[in-house]
C-alpha cells in the first residue's frame, strides 16, 4: 500500500507569515490529493482536492501544488484562524490514506 | 443541503462488537457515484480511514482492519452502518462518517460531527 508522510510534523509561524507544509507520497498518484483543515476541538473540513482546486468557501490564502508524489499545501499570509493540525489523503484508489498531519501554531 | 450524523454506543466492553450507525441527509446514497465513508480518531491522533461504501453496495476497507470491519448501508432509511469486532482499547477514537464520491473523487466534502468510542473494561 502506498504509504503518505508529512513535514514537517508541527510549525510555529507569526501572523502573516508564509507557510509550506509538504506530502509526499510512497509511490506516484497522480493529481489525486485532498487538503484537510482540523482546527482545534472540531471537525476536519476540506480545503483542497485534485492537489490544487479549493473546496468552495476557502480563502485564496491557501493553495495546494504537486503531482505524483510530491505535493505541498500554502498558506500565503498566515491568520490566526489557520491555527490547525493539516492532513493530506490519497484517492487514487482505496486505501484511502491520510498522512499523519502537520500542526501549525502562532510563534 | 448535505448533512449526516453519528450514533451508537459510547462506550464498549473490550471484545465487544461496536455497531455505529450514519444517518444522512441531503443526497440520494441509491444514486450512481454516491458513497459514504468511516474514518476514526484516536484522541490526539491523526485520522486513519477505515471503510466505504459505494451507491452500489461496493465496499472498500482498510487492509490493516479489513478482518474486523463491515460496512453496510439501507438508502431508504438513509443510514449507513459500521461494525467493527473484538473491540480493544487501542480502538478508542473519535468515529466520523463522511460523504464521498466516485470515481477517483474519494475526498470527503461532508463529515458528520463525530461520536467518541471509549473502550474500557
């Protein structure tokens, strides 16, 4: 099964900040990536599929790149509302994996 | 508008069965590309998905829970059940359905609020 990583695994950053936060994937999947937001105490919501179409309703701060195996999620002016823990996930084919997450905090 | 919402036990015996039902709301689960997912997690973990179920009764599972799950649906009464054997400890999670779709657009756009299982003699 293809196996999904995250780097980093938490961040500290400032108001405004531009922020990266990598996936990678163990085998090529194509264009087949989703972008999850879970702020905490509540539920995950989705920010981005096909690895760079914004879900509807999400702020053009955020942006999502890549293909195959390599894949990066942007936050180009970080707010303090994007105090949250991101996930990738795979759905090229099942199993559809997430990746184990990257915790972004306020410096 | 799609919603969908978690029920069942909250807390299990270990060894136990859990049965979770999704009930939803807001899309036709009869109809061609629909499907319903379960994903868990653990407190203070990442999400792990676990099941899915497709319009026409197709399933996916995990391949690491694959043994313990079922996954099934009933679109009349719009719910989708899971069930998962030998409950243990390391099972405790939080338990979310979400709506999906196919093909090849397996993210998931809706998510239920969640229902915590606690597994503990």
């Amino acid at each position: 099964d293809i196996q999904m990583t995250q780097s980093p695994s938490s961040l500290s950053a400032s108001v405004g900040d531009r922020v990266t936060i990598t996936c990678r994937a163990s085998q090529g999947i194509g264009n087949y990536l989703a972008w999850y937001q879970q702020k905490p105490g509540e539920i995950p919501s989705l920010l981005i599929y096909a690895a760079s179409t914004l879900q509807s309703g999400v702020p053009s701060r955020f942006s999502g790149s890549g293909s195959e195996t390599d894949f990066t999620l942007t936050i180009s002016c970080l707010q303090p509302e994007d105090v949250a823990t991101y996930y990738c996930q795979k759905y090229n084919s099942a199993p559809f994996t997430f990746g184990p997450g990257t915790k972004v905090d306020l410096k | 508008q799609i919603t969908l919402k978690e029920s069942g036990p909250t807390l299990v015996r270990p060894t136990q069965t859990l049965t979770l039902t999704c009930t939803f709301s807001g899309f036709p689960l009869s109809t061609r590309g629909e499907g319903v997912a379960w994903i868990r997690q653990p407190p203070g973990k990442a999400l792990e998905w676990l099941a899915l179920i497709y319009w026409d009764d197709d399933t996916r599972y995990s391949p690491s829970l694959k043994s313990r799950l079922t996954i099934t649906k009933d679109s009349s009464k719009k719910q989708v059940v899971l069930s998962v054997t030998n409950m243990d400890p390391v099972d405790t999670a939080t338990y979310y359905c979400a709506h999906t779709m196919w093909p090849v657009t397996e993210y998931f756009d809706y998510w239920g609020q969640g229902i915590l299982v606690t597994v503990s003699s």
